[in-house]
C-alpha cells in the first residue's frame, strides 16, 4: 500500500504515513504536517485519500486548514500547491452546491467564489483557478460566464483537457438551453469540435469525452453516429447503455423498444442503482402493467438518487401506479411528493396533471384548479387540462367562465365531442350564441360539415328547417323576379306556415346562409336571406350578401338594386358604397358615378378603408384612359390624383401589392421604365404563387383559384409559353383560352397572330402544316375583318389587314421554307448557293400561280379598303368603343401583366435595335406589337396609321414595307437558319433549356445565328 | 336513382376532350357508340361497353373540335372545329360528307333536329342559328337572335354571341343560348322567333329539352347553376345549385328523370328533377369536365343506363345510371 514520507523537520528522516491507515482523526496528522512543515503538496495528498475513503469531514479539514491565514504566510513562496489547496477546496464547495437544496446552496457557492478569489490572488493566470472557476458558474447556470472562464483557459493552452471538457459542455449547455433549433444545433455542433478535440489531446481520455461526443451526435440528429459513439465505449457503461436503451425506446416500434428495455435491464444487471434506468424500466412495467415491480423499482430509484428531476420521476411512476390501482389517496400523497421534487412546472408537468386529477375526485377544486393551471402554464392549448378546469368551473357554479373553457377547447379541438357534453351538461342549456360561435369556428377552419350541425343544433326548430330539406325551395318560389320579391313569405304566412324568427337567431342563420354559399348552394342561402330580410328589413348584411350572389351571377341591374335598397338603410355604409362603385365601374354609363361612391366609401370609413382608395386610385387610372377625357391636362391630373391615392394606400399599408402594382403601371406609361420595372419585380416577389409568376405557378394558379376557368390566365401562360419558343404549348393554351371565352376576339387575334410566328419548323411535314396553318390564319383574319362589321371587338379591322398582310407575306416565305426545307432534305450538303438558285427556279414557277392568288387576294383586299373608307366617319367612334372594351375593369390585371413585360421588353427593344436579324427580337416584336394593339391606344393609332399609308401604297411593296417598320420579317435571315438546321435545331434545344431558367424579363436577347456560338460561350 | 363508374379510360386523347355524343344504334349496326373530341384535332369512336376504340382517329379537325352531333339515325354525324367549319361524316367509315361552313363568323353547339331532317347549328359572333337539311347539305335559314327589349347595353358589341342550341323532342321549338345569358326560342315549324327566357346573365353552354316533357329546357350556365324553364309558356320553374364553378355541359336521362351535369369544378352532378337536389356527386376527374352525355335507348341487348363524361384531364369515364 501507498505511503506518504513526511520529512522531519531539521533532519533526514522522515515519518512514514500509510494511506490505507489514516487516522479517523484528522487532528492527528495536521498536528505532524504543522510541526514538521511539511511540504503542501503532502497535505493535497493526504485530504485526497480522505476524500477517496469518503472520509469528507477529515478531507475538509485539511484542507481548510492548509487553506488558512498562516499557511499563506508561512508557505507565502509556495504558489502553486496553495492555489491546489483553495481550488480543491472550492471544486469541494462546488459539488456540495449542486447536490444542496436551495438554501445551503448559495453558501456552498459563496464560499467556493471565496477559494477561487483567494487562489486567483495567489496568481491570476493559473489555469486550473479558472476551470474551477468554470465549473462553478455551470454549476449555477450562468454559462455564458463559464465560457468566458473556459476561453481564458484555452486562449492561452488550445489543448487544456480539462478546459476543452468544460467548455464543450457549456456549449452543451447552452444548446439545451437555447429556443431556437438553429442556434442550439449550432452550440451543439461546437460543443462535438470541443469534444472531438479533447479526445485528440488525451486520447486515453475518460469516457465521459465519448459519451459527450456521442450526446453532442445525438442532439445534432445523428442518431447513427450517436449509436456509434455509444458503443465504442465500454460494453459496461451505464450511462452509455441507457443512452441507447433511450433511443432505443424513441423509436417507438415494438423491436427498437424490447431491443431497448433489454439495455435498461441489462444497465440495471450491472448497475442496480442507475435511476435513470430504473425508472425507464418502471414505466415500462407500468405500461405492462406490474404494478409490484414499478413500486420495487421506484423504491431502490428513490434510495439511489437525490437528484430532484429524477426522484420526481420516480415517485411519480409510484403515483401513477397507485393511481391506477385505484389507491388514490397513496397515488395522491406520491404526486404532491413528486411535485415537491420539482422547482418549476416546465421540468416535468405530469405530476401537475395527476395531483389535479387526484384533487378533482376529492372535490379539492381549489387545489385542483391550481394544479391544472400549473400544467396550462406549459401547455396553454393541453384541452385535457382546458377540460378539467371547465368542469371544475361548472360544479363550483361558475358557468361562464366555464363556458369560456369549454368554448375554448372546441376552438382548439373542434372536433372534441365530449367539450360539447360538458358544455351541456354545465348549462341546462347551450346558448345560440356559443353554438353559433362553434359553427362559426368550424367555418373557418373549412370544416363545413360540423359547422353545418352547429348551426343546424343552434337553430332548432323552425321555418329554415323546410328550407334546409328543400321542402320549400327552387319549386315553390316563382323565380321570375329573383331575391327582391317577398311576395312568396306573404303568401306562406296567409297560408298559415309560422315564420317565427326570434332575434337571437339571426345571426346563426345569416352564418348558415354564408355557409349555404361556400357549399355553392346559392338557392338555399339565397332564401334564408330573404328570410331575414323579410323579417327584420334592416338587417342590412342579408342586402349585400344578396347583391354579391346577383353579382356573381352577373345580373349587375339587380345587384345594384339590391345595394340600392341596403343604403336606403344606411347611406354611409362602407361596404355597400364600395361595391356599389366597382359595380358601376363595370357599366358603360355608370362609370362616372363610381367614384362619387368610392369616395363616399371613404369618408365614411374616414379613410381608413383602404380598399376603397385603391378602387379610387383605380379609378382615376380608369378615367385617365377614358377617350372621352384625352385632353392630356385630364389625363395627367388624373394620373397625378391616381398616383397619390396608391401612395397613400402605401403609407397606410406597406405591403400592399395593389397599391404597389398601380404606381408601378403608372411609371410604366410614363415611360420611366425602371422605377416601374423596379416596383413591378418587388410586387411579383411578394405575390410569388399569385398571377404574376412563371409558367409553372401559372397553372398552378389556374387550377386553384379558377378552375381553369380564367382564360386571361389562359392568356399568360400562352405568352409564356410563346416566350420559351414552345409554340405548340402557346397554341394549345390559347385554344383552350378561345374555347373558354368563345366571344373573345382578341384571343382569336392572338392565336393566329402566334400561330403565324412560329416559323422555325424545320421538317418538311412541319413546314407544309406550317403552309397550311397560315392559310387558315388567313381565312380566319379575313373572317375576323368580316365580323368586325358585326361588332367592334377590341381592334378595327385595318389591323387585321395589316396581319393579313402579313400573313400572306409569310406564306410566301413559308413557301421558300418549304422549298428549302425540301431542298435541305434531299441534299443536305449542297451549298447555301445552289439550293437557293433550285429555290428561285421554283418559285419562277410557283409564281404564276402566286400572282393569280395576290390578285383574288388584293381584290378582296380592296372591298375591305372600300369598307374602311365607309367607316372612316366612325371611326372615332369604333376606335373610342374598343378602348372601352379593352380598358375595362375586368382586365386590369392583365394589362399590369401586359405592361409589367413591356418594360422588359422596352429594354430588349434598345438592345435588339442593333440585330435586326435576330429572331427572338422579331418575335418580341410581334408581341409588342400586340401589346401596343391592346393597352396602347396612342401606339396603335401610331401604328394604324403607318399601315393605312402603307395600304395606299404600291402594294406590291406594301408587306416588305410593313414588315420593315415592324421589325417583323426577314426571309434571308431564315434562311441563313435554314442553312445550318443541325446547328439550328441544337441552338434552339440549348435556347429552350436557357429559357427555361431565366425569368423572361432577365432573360438577354438570344442573339441572331451568326453570333450564336460566341454568345453561348460568354454565357 | 344513382351513379356508378363502370370503366374509365386515360390518355384517350392526347389532348382535353371537348366534347362528346352518343351515336344510336342503326340499322346495320346493333349497339350505339360513343363519338369523342379533343384538343388533339381527332374525332374517336369507341365501343359502349369496354370504351375500346372502335375506329382509327378521325384527323383533320384543325385547332380542335368544340362540338359533337350524332343524326339520330345514326349513320353520319358531325363535328365541329375551332377553324369555324362543320364537317359531316359517315361514323363507321370515317369518310367526309359535308363540310359547312358559316360565314361570317364560327360555330360552336350543334345539334340534330329529332326527326333527322335539319342540322342546327349556334353561329356564335354572327348572333344566329344556322340550319341546314340533311339531305343536300343546303342551308335553310339563318335565324337571327333579336335583342331583348330593354336589354342592358352589351359592351361586347350589338349584337349577340351564340354558344349552344337545342331541339324539343318534338321537334316544335328550338332554343338558343348565348354568352350573355338569355336563351332564344324559335317557333321550329313556322321558323320564327318567340320569346327570351331570362334567369341566367353568364353564358349558356349546354341546354337540354326533357324527353318526357317537350316543354321543359334545362339549361347549364356559367353562374354555376343550373334553371329549369318552361320554354313554352316562357317562365322560370326552378334553379338548381352546388356546383363550384362553371357548369359546362349537362343531358338528361332517357327516362326524363335526372339530369347529369358536368363543371369547371372537376365534378360529375347527378340531379333529381322531381326534388329539384343534387343526389350524388362524382369526383373521379381532375380537370374541368367539358361534356357528359346519356347514351340513347335502342339497340340490342341495350337496357341498361349509360352516361359517359369526357374532361380536360384527356380521360373518358363511363357510368351505370340506374
């Protein structure tokens, strides 16, 4: 056995202390070490031994002793082993601190404080005084200061073992600590470098390095490596084996938790006092029902541990147990003992729940309605605890407050029946307003089923039940006179059929209506309105749902009557003068009045409704293109007052997208393409998933808000589709949009406007359907410029000409096409130059036939001009109605969409000036120049012009002409693409993927063939 | 009275079906087929039972046909296609008939005279019905849609844009339903124009007369409901409500007892007349189902109810209607 050699004072001998044999007494040797001065690192080694032996008081009063007033004089030279004694001293402190109950605590802590004070006075930079000084303050929780303790530590000795272990577990700490998932998993990941790093610096290191890495893995969601960790350490290590028995447990399938119970039970074989592993295994005995074997268990956990989380735990399985023996008053006594363990509810609340539960039975409600509390504190939304206390409030005849719980518990968990019950049984009976408040929350939440019983509940019994059942409905009532006539409840009431409707109905039933309306059952809402109104007229709600649901159905004369009648109620309502106003900014002659409404609307709700200043803003952008008003000081006023309705709007509600899109439009016709180009990119980052995204979001908006209903989404997507090069898509999409909107001309317009762009066929068969395509296109124009005499849809009949024009223009070339497609197929290797001389020879021959055809053409051609000259004197007046059709409301959206991609385009325009040739450019510009057509009167008329001049040219020159000042149509430029189709075909593969990925408005001019490689390559 | 999907067939086109009719059984031909339209610019014939194809894809159907007839005699039928032209061929054959054509403007719903004697056709833009015999191909008449009397100003244009027609089945009146919601009815023997019926204010896609009652006309609209009127004596006898969106197409049962309808909103509705209620729903497509038809009785072995509905999702189901 080890022993000590103190030396003899003034001699050579020495006194031998054999460590095995110390005596109880520890005066005995702090007499000799005094006397003989012995060294002080004998004096550590001797209070260690105590300390070994469990021989506390003797270890402490060594220590304390070696620590006092003389040693520090005598020994003053003797640094290091003095700052030994008072920092074993102070760990000493710090460990009796973290196994005391509250009070003795803080003493410990001072007095551990003191040693660390005196040893840091000793000398500042010891180490070992600052790692003390660490453990300490993670002891008391104050981590970020133990960091600092640790970090001085390490800046000085990067590989400090005992500094790395404790400030990796400070960063453990702190992720424990740390709310936000990211954070911690970041301390954590810290922590694992620190841990990692120790096990490097000392490698024969404790386990406790691997079970932090392995708990550092396992926090950071690795549980594979953490199971790797875990069992790299020794077989026998408790604190690793229920480690995995945990996760083991957690994975919650029935092998992972008997492959789990079998290492708590094997932790437990080896170590029969690891509490955590003895209450794991009692609450799995509690769940299997051994009930004797949990008490056991619990018993010995208890026995083993004075940690308070873990005791609470344990006499909680007690509780448990008792509990469901049925041994409530022990089960009782066990929860309050447990609860006692425990210092605040957020450790460990089920206890709380227990005792509540246990309290309830004994009629305790003050105690129990505290307990409950205590688990709410935690869990605010626990609708088992929401439940109990409602009852609670119910038997001590609060029934309001319970009625509030109960309220709450079905808000939380609509489909909580038993809250219903209690609610029941709490009042004799359920108050209309608490069942229509259900109904209600059910309705929103879209669960329109319960909501329906709700109401159904909260109504009773009464006329509405006909109603509901359809007894009374679309076959009594005469329909000839929709929603206004009350003539059909009259008639019912002489007939004898009670039409009660009590007050505190109302409002349930004006719920069910709406509800009636989300499940599209308009006749059934439509009646229980009328019901209302018929009963109480001034319930003016009902009005104004009425006139939505006429609104809907597009029946605009009745709608405004019914608004009409909800303001005779109320003039100053808000909500009525506000629909009232986009109503009439729907109608051609109301228009005017509209903004008086709107500003009715506002004054109303003093200018806070911010919706009726967007509809004012909207309207004055509506008024600034009225043709009426084209005097440009109109004009630029009502810009002016457009653009500070939305700043306002803006001010008032950042981020509204609305407001925002409106400035960005006006912008836009100013031609300050940037600003506008700015706020219109910041309006799609906000509505991303709303219309004014990509292609795929398109669809996706079609599918959920429309039904695929909406054919200018149809629209969009075409155009999108038409700048991706993807013709067919672009073709298909616009169909599917004509069929929608069957009378839409303009789609019309568009189809065939694209259909005769999409000119880079390069199979033979494609070209000829490309031929025969553009044939139809023309019929189809000509039809068009035939029906415009019928109508005026949007744009006159000189435009069309122009695309007939056009049209035929590029037959001719498509003729070339075909030709040198023909000719490419049979010698793909020939030169350029001969293919182009068959080519001529070719169209030598067509050409007869060509001129035979131009002739019919210009024939007809010239009946139409004949009809143009006819119209001139109404021109105005066309011109003035199309405005008003492509201005309307309705497609306000569509022309912040059309203007949005003009200032895109705006740019490319700049950029592609200088490439005439380039194809891309050339679509860009047929589309513009739709745009124009459409949101543009000023260009169209522009452009209008130039064709009519063009049109009373020589027309044979008239197309080249044309296509020259649209920047439309080169032939040679197509075929230096027919040239080279390999390249071409790769090129427009390569274009498409490109297109794909770029946003349109980002998206650079694809450049002309010639410089196709090079660009590709500075992409 | 109920619904229940017997076989549904994807991808039948390549493109959204459009439209849909039951060709009747004829005289060489025992059992009565289904006629399909698409986007894909085919026409396709399919067997009753199995949905198997019964004929090659009939092509040339430029930009996609809109409308299917069948001549209930059931040897030719015709289609029509957004290139404005009818064509009329021979269902077993394939081969072209007639091609008609409206001008100025294009065609959208078609329909046979019950008798077999005229083609009827809705000449959308143009405001009017054309009709045709079916003899020579020759046309009869154009009937005019006159505005109603106090009509609200329209901001389309002056003039009307017709989308669906439809004839009793005595063959005594022919309605005419159009985007703005009102439905023309003609006087079919005397050719004259009668009376609007009023009630819908979106359009009217798809109209249907009951077997059982030549006065009663069911009409599909765009403002989700569906109306029942008495096309004769010029009222509204009810409204039907529930779909979500769109009501696109609708037929009645040959038993004059139900009405199926097809929506915007995905679904298939099957309606009671006499309860005027929506007895069953059936959601077993997932785009915008555009026609739904009920197979006509006749034929051999033929007892049973059928309905086939076609969708935008390129698929056809066909139902047990018992």
């Amino acid at each position: 056995m080890a022993s000590v050699y103190i030396p003899v004072q003034g001699t050579e001998e020495e006194v031998r202390v054999a460590l095995d044999q110390l005596p109880a007494d520890a005066s005995d040797i702090l007499d000799i070490l005094k006397a003989e001065q012995a060294p002080l690192h004998l004096w550590l080694i001797i209070a260690r031994e105590y300390f070994k032996q469990g021989k506390i008081e003797q270890f402490r009063q060594i220590l304390e002793e070696g620590s006092g007033p003389e040693i520090d004089e005598y020994y003053a030279d003797v640094k290091y082993e003095r700052i030994a004694i008072l920092n074993a001293l102070g760990a000493f402190h710090t460990f009796l601190g973290k196994v005391e109950r509250a009070q003795q605590k803080e003493v410990h802590f001072k007095e551990a404080t003191q040693c660390y004070n005196r040893a840091s006075r000793i000398d500042e930079t010891e180490p070992s005084t600052w790692i003390g000084r660490g453990q300490l303050c993670v002891v008391k929780h104050d981590l970020q200061m133990a960091s600092d303790s640790f970090k001085i530590v390490l800046d000085e000795d990067g590989s400090n073992f005992p500094a790395l272990l404790g400030q990796a577990s400070v960063y453990f700490l702190m992720g424990d600590a740390e709310q936000q998932h990211k954070k911690a998993l970041d301390y954590y990941r810290n922590s694992l470098d620190l841990y990692k790093r120790a096990l490097r610096a000392y490698t024969s290191c404790p386990a406790a390095v691997r079970l932090g890495i392995a708990f550092c893995r396992y926090k950071l969601g690795q549980p594979d490596k953490a199971r790797q960790a875990f069992q790299r350490l020794d077989p026998e290590n408790i604190d690793a084996l229920v480690a995995l028995a945990i996760m083991d447990l957690q994975t919650n399938e029935a092998g992972g938790i008997r492959r789990g119970m079998e290492k708590m039970r094997r932790a437990f074989e080896i170590y029969p006092y690891c509490t955590l592993a003895l209450n794991h295994l009692a609450n799995h005995y509690f769940f299997t029902g051994q009930h004797f074997v949990v008490e056991q268990l619990t018993e010995t956990a208890l026995s083993s541990s004075n940690h308070g989380l873990l005791k609470s735990h344990a006499f909680y399985n007690l509780a448990r147990s008792y509990h469901s023996k049925g041994d409530i008053e022990t089960a009782g006594r066990y929860y309050m003992a447990s609860v006692n363990e425990i210092s605040k509810p957020q450790d460990f609340v089920l206890p709380f729940f227990g005792l509540g539960q246990i309290q309830l039975k004994f009629a305790d409600y003050k105690s129990s309605l505290a307990s409950f509390e205590k688990v709410l504190e935690v869990h605010p939304e626990n609708c088992e605890s929401l439940k109990a206390i409602g009852h609670i409030y119910a038997k001590s005849g609060e029934n309001d407050k319970a009625i509030e719980t109960f309220k709450k518990v079905t808000r939380i968990d609509p489909k909580d029946h038993q809250a219903r019950n209690l609610l029941k049984k709490a009042g004799e009976k359920i108050p209309i307003e608490l069942l229509n408040g259900i109904g209600l929350l059910h309705f929103e939440k879209g669960e329109l089923e319960m909501a329906e019983q709700s109401f159904k509940e909260a109504l009773g019994d009464g006329f509405w039940v006909s109603i509901i059942d359809g007894s009374v409905g679309s076959s009594v009532v005469n329909w000839s006179i929709q929603y206004r006539d009350q003539s059909f409840f009259h008639q019912l009431e002489e007939e004898g059929t009670p039409l009660e409707l009590p007050w505190d109905k109302v409002t349930t039933l004006f719920n069910y209506a709406r509800l009636f309306e989300e499940l599209h059952d308009t006749v059934k809402a439509s009646l229980f309105y009328r019901l209302i109104i018929f009963k109480y007229p001034d319930y003016i709600d009902a009005y104004l749902r009425l006139a939505a649901i006429a609104k809907e159905k597009n029946n605009v004369q009745l709608s405004i009557e019914l608004i009409g009648d909800a303001l005779k109620i109320d003039d100053k309502y808000p909500n009525a003068l506000s629909m009232l106003g986009s109503l009439e900014l729907q109608g051609d002659e109301t228009w005017l009045t509209a903004k008086e409404h709107f500003r009715e609307a506002k004054d109303a709700s003093e200018g806070k409704d911010t919706y009726s200043m967007l509809q004012l803003g909207n309207w004055n952008y509506f008024a600034a293109n009225r043709p009426e008003k084209k005097a440009p000081k109109f004009e630029a006023t009502h810009r002016e007052k457009a653009k500070e309705l939305y700043s306002n709007v803006l001010k008032q509600h950042r981020g509204n997208m609305f407001a925002a899109n409106g400035i960005g439009i006006l912008y836009a016709e100013k031609a300050q393409w940037d600003i506008a180009k700015e706020l219109f990119t910041q309006v799609h980052e906000a509505a991303s998933g709303s219309i004014f995204v990509q292609m795929p979001d398109y669809q996706n908006c079609l599918r959920k808000f429309f039904y695929n209903t909406d054919a200018t989404i149809l629209l969009y997507l075409a155009r999108t589709h038409y700048e991706a090069e993807q013709w067919q898509d672009c073709r298909k999409t616009l169909l599917r949009a004509i069929h929608l909107a069957p009378s839409n001309y303009l789609l019309r317009f568009n189809k065939f406007s694209a259909s005769t762009l999409q000119k880079t066929k390069r199979t033979v068969d494609e070209v000829r359907a490309t031929v025969s395509e553009l044939q139809n296109a023309i019929r189809v124009f000509s039809l068009l410029s035939v029906a415009s005499t019928y109508h005026s849809h949007g744009f006159d009949e000189r435009k069309i000409e122009t695309h007939i024009e056009y049209c035929k223009h590029l037959l001719d070339a498509a003729k070339v096409h075909r030709d040198a497609a023909e000719q490419a197929e049979q010698q793909n290797k020939q030169k350029m130059e001969v293919a182009r001389q068959i080519a001529l020879a070719d169209e030598a021959r067509r050409k007869a036939e060509e001129q035979r055809k131009a002739q019919l053409e210009r024939r007809k051609q010239e009946d139409e001009l004949k009809q143009v000259m006819q119209q001139e004197q109404h021109f105005e007046r066309v011109k003035e109605q199309w405005k008003t059709s492509s201005n309307n409301p309705g497609k306000r959206k569509d022309r912040s969409k059309h203007e949005d991609e003009e200032g895109g385009s705006e740019k490319r325009r700049r950029k592609g000036g200088r490439r005439r040739k380039d194809q891309k450019t050339k679509a860009h510009y047929g589309e513009e120049e739709e745009d124009e057509y459409r949101d543009e009167p000023e260009a169209e008329d522009d452009y209008a012009n130039t064709a009519r001049s063009n049109d009373g040219d020589d027309s044979e020159k008239a197309p080249g002409h044309l296509l020259a000042a649209a920047g439309l149509e080169d032939s040679d430029a197509e075929e230096d693409d027919m040239g080279h189709p390999q390249s071409a075909i790769e090129r427009k593969r390569r274009a498409w993927s490109e297109s794909e990925d770029d946003e349109p408005v980002q998206r650079p001019v694809q450049p002309s063939a010639g410089e196709n490689d090079l660009s590709l390559i500075r992409k | 009275m109920k619904l229940a999907g017997l076989k549904s067939v994807d991808g039948a086109h390549e493109e959204s079906i459009w439209a849909a009719a039951w060709v009747p059984a004829a005289d060489h031909r025992p059992t009565a087929l289904l006629l399909t339209g698409a986007l894909d610019e085919t026409v396709r014939l399919w067997s009753p039972d199995d949905l198997a194809s019964a004929a090659a894809p009939a092509r040339g159907h430029a930009l996609g046909v809109v409308s299917l007839a069948a001549h209930p005699a059931g040897a030719v039928a015709a289609a029509v296609s957004l290139d404005s032209y009818v064509r009329v061929f021979d269902v077993d054959s394939g081969s072209s008939v007639a091609t008609l054509e409206a001008p100025p403007s294009e065609v959208w719903g078609i329909q046979f005279h019950p008798k077999g004697n005229a083609l009827a056709a809705a000449g959308g833009g143009s405001g009017s019905v054309k009709l045709w015999d079916t003899e020579k191909w020759k046309p009869i008449t154009s009937l005019a849609v006159p505005r109603p009397e106090g009509a609200r100003p329209d901001k389309t244009g002056s003039g009307k844009f017709v989308l669906s027609v439809a004839w009793s089945p005595d063959g005594k009146l022919l309605a005419c339903g159009s985007m703005d919601g009102t439905i023309a009815v003609y006087d079919a023997v005397r050719m004259k124009f009668l009376h609007h019926l009023e009630g819908h204010h979106m359009p009217v896609r798809s109209m249907v007369f009951s077997p059982v009652d030549p006065h009663v006309l069911f009409t599909a609209s765009d403002d989700c409901h569906i109306h029942i009127y008495d096309a004769k004596e010029k009222s509204l006898i009810g409204a039907m409500s529930g779909h979500a969106s769109w009501v696109l197409s609708i037929d009645v049962s040959p038993d004059g007892m139900a009405v199926a309808t097809g929506s915007s909103d995905r679904t298939v509705r099957l309606w009671d007349i006499n309860t005027r209620a929506s007895v069953q729903t059936m959601s077993n497509h997932n785009d915008q189902v555009w026609a739904v038809a009920f197979r006509p009785p006749g034929g051999t072995g033929v007892r049973a109810g059928r309905l086939a509905s076609v969708s935008d999702d390129k698929s056809i189901t066909l139902y047990d209607y018992s």
